[in-house]
C-alpha cells in the first residue's frame, strides 16, 4: 500500500535540507559515500526541516530509519 508520506532532501554545498511532510519522530540519517569509502550517521527529529552538514560528496547513498519503523533510501549524484 503506498505511503502518504513526502519527503524533500535537497543536497547543496555539502549540505542535505530534509523535510518530512508527516512527523516520524526521531530519524537516523546515514550517508555512505560511494567515491571514496566511509559512512556517516546523523540523528534529527522529522517534526521540523532539519539542515545537516554532509560534507562534499560526488555520489553517495542516503538511508533514512525513523522511530516509527520505516526505511526511505536515495541517492546523491554529483558528477
């Protein structure tokens, strides 16, 4: 069944702006850049637009786990 759920993430300068239409409480946010290795992990609350610093990145994926169970993955694709 679809989700009602939106979700804007815009990435700009290293930086990824994250809005979540529906509040899932709190999220974890794990950025893996695919260039040169590494993950990193942010934790925000999805009840307000949250800006977090990345860092450049070229291509990476981004996994989003919420407090309420669900699982949003995509990908930034800066050539």
């Amino acid at each position: 069944m679809p989700s009602r759920q939106r979700i804007t993430c815009v990435y700009e300068d290293g930086t990824l702006y994250l809005e979540f239409k529906y509040s899932e409480g709190e999220a974890v946010l794990s950025v893996t850049d695919l260039c040169h290795g590494g993950c990193t992990e942010h934790v925000f609350s999805t009840d307000a637009p949250a800006l977090i610093y990345i860092g450049a990145v070229e291509a990476a994926t981004i996994e989003i786990y919420t407090e309420s169970g669900s699982e949003y993955v995509a990908e930034i694709m800066d050539y």
